[in-house]
C-alpha cells in the first residue's frame, strides 16, 4: 500500500505584538525525517516540500493582508498490508505562515 506522512514545523517562538511566529527550519525536518526513515523499515518512494497557500481567503481580503504560506515535508512510501492512519495529518489553519 502507498502512503504518505507529513512533518510540519514546530513553533520555537511564539508571535509579539509586532512580530511574526518562528518555526524550526525545513532542515531541522529533513533530520525528523531521516530518523522517522530509519525507524520504520518502508521503501521510500519520494520526498517533496509542500508549499500551501493560506485556504482563509476572506480574512486576507477583510483585513488588507499579504497572503501567507504553508511549508512542509511529505514523504510517500509503501509498505505491503499497512494502515495509513498515521500520516502526521494537521490542521492548517493553526500552522506555520512563511
């Protein structure tokens, strides 16, 4: 079966009031993913960055602002007879903005 698991960054500060959330960097992931990797015996079919755009279009229009970004890490992989539940799914109205 194929399946895929996401990795999203973590949030290392918190916003100020004239200041935007700092996340982990995509290489911090890329390390979470090796280990993932080779804790779970799977063959690796592909890795790519996800790059989303912000799905609250009508705040953004409301409130005059740039629109934002979300960035990821996805790994697809196969495994004979597996349960794909554990895919790192989350919400991505509560994620990072880039």
């Amino acid at each position: 079966m194929i399946c895929f698991k996401d990795f999203f960054p973590q949030t290392i500060e918190q916003k100020g009031f004239f200041s935007e959330d700092k996340y982990e960097k995509l290489s911090s992931l890329l390390t979470q993913v090796n280990q993932w990797l080779s804790e779970n015996k799977v063959k690796l079919l592909n890795i790519e960055t996800v790059v989303l755009r912000d799905l609250d279009n009508e705040k953004t229009r409301f409130l005059a602002e740039e629109p934002f970004f979300y960035q990821f890490i996805r790994v697809w992989y196969e495994v004979p007879d597996a349960d794909c539940s554990d895919t790192g799914d989350v919400d991505l109205s509560t994620g990072p903005k880039l």
